[in-house]
C-alpha cells in the first residue's frame, strides 16, 4: 500500500497515456476487464482492435515494470 494517496491510475493502452477512473474520457470492457482512455478516440481504436495494443504491450518501448 505505498500508493495510499494517489489515486488508482490506468495505461490507456492505445497512446499510453495514465489516465484514471476519474479523468478517463471513455472506458471500454475487453475480456471481463476495464480499460480507460483519455478519449474517445482512443476507445474506438482500441474497440476496433483490442489485440492489437494489448500484445503491443512492453514491446515498442515500454520498459517492463516501469509503470508497476
Ligand atoms: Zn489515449
């Protein structure tokens, strides 16, 4: 619990971005999971290819672990 202050925050998996459950502009369900965006957007290109960005995840740039 080292995060106690902080609100909970998200990767938007389509441009990166943290968003949270409070500043998110669009969530989307992939897979009985939440996913956040900064905007519809992104939400859109994600509901077009959810694959696409989740297995893009840690492979173009990414270090693992950096956003725990
Ligand atoms: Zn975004």
């Amino acid at each position: 619990m080292k995060r106690a202050s902080h609100e909970r925050s998200y990767k938007d998996p389509v441009c990166g971005m943290e968003v949270s459950y409070l500043t998110a502009a669009d969530t989307s369900e992939h897979e009985g999971k939440t996913y956040y965006f900064c905007a519809q957007s992104c939400r859109q290109a994600f509901d077009a290819e959810p694959q696409q960005y989740l297995h893009q995840h840690r492979q173009h740039g990414m270090p693992p672990g950096h956003s725990e």
